[in-house]
C-alpha cells in the first residue's frame, strides 16, 4: 500500500552508532527532511508551494507584480489539499529602494468552497520591513492568515505605505507540513 503522502519509509539500522545517526540526521536536514525520534522509521518532508502574482511588470528577466510606493494592490492563492500546519507564508519581493522601515498593511478574507467569502477575515496594520535595493526580500504574511486549512481560498491586500520606493513582487511562498 505504501506511506501516504510526505511519508517515506526507511530502514534504519538498529545497531547505527550515535555518529551516523546525527550524520543521517544532518544529512535529511539539508534536504529538507526531519527524522522523527520517536518513531525512527517514519520521515516527514516539509512541503512548499509557490503563487506567481498577476503580472504588471518586468524586473529583469522576472515576471512581477509592480507596487508603487504609497500603493495597493491584491493576491489570491489557494491552500493545498494535503496542508496540515504552516511553516511559512511569506511574499517575496524586489524593491527599488533602500528603506529602513518601511510600513505596510494587511488584510484576508479567506474561506473554502461552500463558505462565505470572508469567513476568516484579518487585518495588520502596525507591519514593518527593511530592505535593501535590488536584493530579494520576505515579507512575512501569516499573521493575517491564523486560521488557514486545506482548501481555503485566500485573499491578500497589500498596501505598502512607501515600502522600498516601489516593489517588485515574485509571489507568495507558502511552506507547510502534510502530516499531522
């Protein structure tokens, strides 16, 4: 029958000394793997999933979403279907400018099919980020996504309040776990 998804299963040698057990360890790391202690047979892999943002604008040979300073703009994406816990949830961007702190705001609205459109619905407005012309940034957005499950259908708006002078944005990287 098989693991089920994001579960493999190995064979791990009972005698294994305590050195390989950690280099088997550092090794499953650098692959994105995490051995699970107390159950030495079971691996669980973190997952990733990538939301290209509607296209506006060239940076370089990337196609993004442009937001001007003192801007909004809206992303949709949805949550897949084997999603269990979040690990990250992040909009990845390229800003013109060096900015210090710059401020932004955030709001959801996200819900799956047969809900309301905007049955979890939230808001951050005190955000800041630093950031450093032409160098790839994360912008954390998970706080305004505290009840995401599989399936939702989410929605972002995100006003920069002058954020890097204009910022070209790549999409949203979500990372997550498929096992419980």
């Amino acid at each position: 029958m098989g693991a089920p998804p994001g579960l493999f299963d190995v064979d791990v040698d009972p005698d294994l000394t305590a050195t390989a057990h950690q280099d088997l360890n550092d090794y499953m790391a650098t692959v994105g793997l995490v051995f699970m202690e107390d159950n030495p047979t079971v691996v669980i892999g973190l997952c990733e999933a990538f939301f290209e943002p509607e296209f506006n604008n060239d940076k370089g040979d990337y196609a993004t979403n442009l937001i001007a300073a003192n801007a909004e703009s809206t992303f949709s994406f949805r949550i897949p279907a084997d999603y269990k816990s979040l690990a990250k949830l992040v909009l990845v961007g390229i800003p013109n400018n060096t900015d210090a702190d710059g401020p932004f705001d955030l709001d959801s609205q996200y819900g799956k099919v047969g809900e309301q459109f905007d049955t979890h619905s939230e808001s951050d407005l005190t955000g800041t980020v630093s950031t450093t012309a032409g160098q790839k940034f994360e912008l954390d957005i998970s706080s305004v996504f505290s009840s995401i499950e599989a399936g939702d259908s989410c929605g972002l708006l995100l006003n920069q309040n002058g954020v890097g002078g204009g910022v070209h944005y790549l999409g949203i990287l979500l990372q997550y776990s498929n096992v419980q």
